[in-house]
C-alpha cells in the first residue's frame, strides 16, 4: 500500500472514532431529554384521542338511531361497530397514559 492510502485510512479511522465518540458521550443525556419530551406529549395526546372518541361516539350513535328508526335490518351489526370503536378509543387512551405516564 502506498503512503496516501495508510494516510486516508488513518484519518477515516480517526474521524470514525471522533463521531462514534461523540455519539456515546451524549448518550444518557439524550435518551434523558428525549424521555422528557416524549413523556410531556403523553397527556395532550391522550386527552386528544377521547376527544376524538367523544365525536366518534357521537356520529355513530346519531347513525344507529337512523338506522334503526328506517327500519334497517343491521342495526346490530352497526351497534357492534360502534361500540367496538368507542371502546377502542378509550382503551387507546388508557394504554397510552399507562405505558408512557408519569
């Protein structure tokens, strides 16, 4: 090997080691702060998803009372639609906050 090869080889090395470095001595503080940022996002996030599941809830139970005032044979079916939703929504919520909650 020639002389410029080693050269480049070396200061590949040195760079490689310099960011690897770099990388590991943020480590704790980094997961750290991004626990902290993850974690202030849990409770609007949550609160949000029963807010959704408040509307959600809302539209279809306003569905199911006209589907059962025409006179539709699959009321059930949509009941067990809407309640699968709702109850969906809320165990999302509860999963939420209680994998990730203070």
């Amino acid at each position: 090997m020639s002389t410029s090869t080693l050269r480049r080889i070396r200061y590949t090395l040195i760079l490689l080691v310099g960011a690897v470095y770099n990388s590991f001595a943020q480590g704790v503080q980094g997961i750290q702060q991004a626990d902290t940022e993850i974690r202030s996002y849990v409770a609007p996030v949550g609160d949000m998803i029963l807010g959704i599941g408040a509307v959600v809830g809302l539209i279809g139970a306003a569905r199911v009372y006209i589907a059962w005032n025409n006179g539709d044979q699959d009321v059930t079916k949509k009941i067990m639609g809407w309640v699968g939703a709702c109850l969906f929504l809320v165990l999302v919520g509860v999963v939420i906050n209680a994998f990730f909650g203070t």
